[in-house]
C-alpha cells in the first residue's frame, strides 16, 4: 500500500483522516447537546456510530504505527514542531480514549452495548424498578463517565488548537500543510 511522502499523503492517511474527523466532532457536538438538554433518543444514535467510529480509530492507529507520522511541509522553529506534535499525540490519543470510556460507562452502568439494535452487550434490567438498570460496576461506570466528560473537554480545545494551527499553515506561512491533508501534491 502506497504510505505518505513529503510531498503528498497517501490515501489512506487522507481518507482516515477526513472520516474520523467529520463524525468525532459530530460526535462531540451531538453528546453535549444531549447531555445538556437530556434528549434522551439521541444516546442509542451516539452510543453506535461511537462504536462503529472506534473500529475506524484502530485501523487509524494501525496505519499511524505502520506508516509513521507525517513528515513537516517544510522547517519549521522547534516550538511549532514540539506543539504540532504533541497535539497530534493528545488528539489520536483521545480518539481511542473517548470511545472506549464511553463503553465502559455505559457497560458497566448496567445500560449494556448496542449498534442499531445489535447486542453486543446486553443491559442489566432493575427488577424492581422497571425500566431502569442495575449497574454491574459502580466505580468502573463512574471513572469511565468523568474520562468521558473530562475527555470531551480536552478534545475540544485540542481540536480548536489543532484547526488554528492548519488555518495558520494555509492562510499565515502560505504552505501546502493542509492542501497536503486534501490529497493533493
Ligand atoms: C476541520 C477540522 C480539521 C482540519 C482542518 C484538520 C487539518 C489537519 C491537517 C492540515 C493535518 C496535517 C498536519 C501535518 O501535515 O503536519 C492534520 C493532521 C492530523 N489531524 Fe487534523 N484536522 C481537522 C480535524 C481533526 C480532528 C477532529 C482530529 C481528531 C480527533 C484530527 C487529528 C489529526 C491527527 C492525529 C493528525 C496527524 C496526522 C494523522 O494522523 O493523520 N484532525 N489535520
Ligand atoms: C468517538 C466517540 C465519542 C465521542 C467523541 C463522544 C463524545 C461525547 C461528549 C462530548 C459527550 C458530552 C459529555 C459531557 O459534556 O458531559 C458525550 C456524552 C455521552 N456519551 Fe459519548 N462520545 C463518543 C462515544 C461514545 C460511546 C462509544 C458511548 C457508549 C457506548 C458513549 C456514551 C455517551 C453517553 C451515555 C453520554 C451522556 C452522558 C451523560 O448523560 O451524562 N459515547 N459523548
């Protein structure tokens, strides 16, 4: 499979890129606004394409390990360079963390594992209260909901950084950083 050069990414890098992209944001726009406004037939739809995305995140990392990181358009100060890079660390690392505190929260607080219907996991019925669940795991569902929160926190600015930076790279310094992450040379 081609892997990425200087001079252009290969079309998985740009593929992969794009699609986890558009949906984690999506993802993240459509948890808080549930959340905060308790739109509760919206948690099944955020819940399965989470777990669906997951699967895309790990062939990501995959490709990440086989491939190497992309390489600078071109020299940049050391500052930019340590800043692009841990970002780009904070953010695949966060793609692979959101998903999975998601399901351990829900898993372990009883609500079990769902996409579209599918049982992959199946919820925990409260028999004396019906309609709600018994957790299997209090402190398991409860650290995987403050990872879930806190997590969404730093996605959000790290993803604001990471936009203003490929902003800066196309509008500032004039480069071919994010024509580069479009596919082109
Ligand atoms: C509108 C939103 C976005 C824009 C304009 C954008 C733009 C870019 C650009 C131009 C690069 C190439 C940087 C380089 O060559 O050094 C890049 C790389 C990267 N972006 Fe984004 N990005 C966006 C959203 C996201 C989101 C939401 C995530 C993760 C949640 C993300 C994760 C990454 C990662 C990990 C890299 C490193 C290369 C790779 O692993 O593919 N990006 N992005
Ligand atoms: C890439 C994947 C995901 C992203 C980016 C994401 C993002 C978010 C965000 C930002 C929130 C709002 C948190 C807050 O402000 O309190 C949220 C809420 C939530 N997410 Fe996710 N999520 C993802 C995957 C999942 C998965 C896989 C599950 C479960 C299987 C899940 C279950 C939930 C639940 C139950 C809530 C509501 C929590 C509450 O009502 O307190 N999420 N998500």
């Amino acid at each position: 499979m081609t892997k990425d050069s200087k001079q252009k990414l290969s079309p998985m890098t740009v593929s992969l890129h794009w699609l986890v992209a558009v949906v984690f944001i999506t993802l993240i726009v459509v948890g808080v606004y549930m959340e905060e406004n308790e739109v509760f037939f919206l948690y099944p739809i955020h819940k399965s394409i989470g777990i669906l995305l997951f699967s895309v995140i790990l062939i990501r990392v995959i490709w990440r390990i086989k491939n190497g990181w992309t390489q600078p358009v071109s020299q940049y100060k050391k500052i930019e360079q340590i800043g692009a890079k841990t970002i780009h660390w904070m953010l695949i690392i966060g793609t692979v963390m959101m998903p999975i505190s998601g399901m351990l929260m829900s898993g372990a607080g009883g609500h079990g594992l769902h996409i579209f219907g599918l049982e992959l996991l199946p919820s925990n019925p409260d028999e004396w209260n019906l309609g709600k669940v018994m957790p299997l795991n209090k402190s398991l569902a409860g650290l995987g909901h403050t990872l879930h929160e806190l997590g969404g926190k730093i996605m959000i600015f790290s993803i604001t950084l990471h936009i203003i930076g490929a902003l800066k790279h196309h509008f500032i310094d004039k480069d071919s950083t994010l024509h580069r992450m479009l596919g082109k040379k």
